[in-house]
C-alpha cells in the first residue's frame, strides 16, 4: 500500500505541475514564438512540483497515503507537520539515496526508512 500511495502522490504533487507546465510551453511554443519569460514559468512550475512533494506528508499525510488508509505520526502520536515533511522527503530528492532508502526500509523490521528516522516519524494504518 506504500508503493502505491507514493505512486498516487507522485502523480497528484510532482507530476500535475509539470504536465501542465510542459503542455502550455508546448501550445505555446507550437502557435508562436516562445515569449519572453516562458522558460521562468516552467521553472516556477518545477518548484512548485518540488515543494509539494516535499511539503505532502504535512497534516498527518499525503493524499496517497489518506487513499489507502495510512497515516503519518511523530512520536507520542501526534500527526507530522511541515518539518517533519520536509524532513522525510527531503533526502528523496538526492539522486541515488531513494534507492538507498527502498533498500533500507524493507530489510527493517519496523517499516520506517531513514527520512522517516530522520524526522521522528513512523507510517501506521489509520
């Protein structure tokens, strides 16, 4: 359920931005010449993917995770907030280390990966 619910944020926070960033340069690009500033916006559209992703597991979850009944809590149970977000998927972001971290969280009995150790934070069935 994990996978999955990482797929369906993927596509909700990362990927929506940049389809719809990419399908306006493309009809722009294909009625007329580019305008000034374009390449900005599709830049702006690039941050905004990467601060959703960062910033989803805010509120106890993201909204895979609430889909498929998971929810996200710092020690003593209450929901994770900003930090603890940023905290989490931050090192997702460092190429290679999301591999590290697939690795680590199956061969670990109590299901928490290192971003999730890194912010105080366990995933749990709601």
């Amino acid at each position: 359920m994990r996978a999955a619910a990482f797929g369906i944020d993927l596509i909700l926070v990362a990927g929506a931005p940049l389809l719809l960033a990419s399908a306006i340069v493309l009809g722009v690009q294909a009625a007329s010449r580019a305008p000034t500033g374009l390449d900005a916006g599709f830049r702006a559209a690039q941050a905004v993917a990467v601060g959703l992703f960062l910033l989803r597991d805010s509120d106890g979850g993201s909204p895979g995770k609430r889909l498929f009944g998971l929810r996200l809590i710092r020690r003593g149970g209450a929901g994770a907030g900003l930090l603890q977000s940023l905290l989490r998927n931050l090192p997702l972001l460092v190429p290679g280390w999301n591999l590290v971290e697939l690795v680590l969280l199956i061969r670990r009995k109590d299901g928490r990966r290192p971003g999730d150790r890194a912010a105080g934070t366990a995933l749990v069935e709601a």
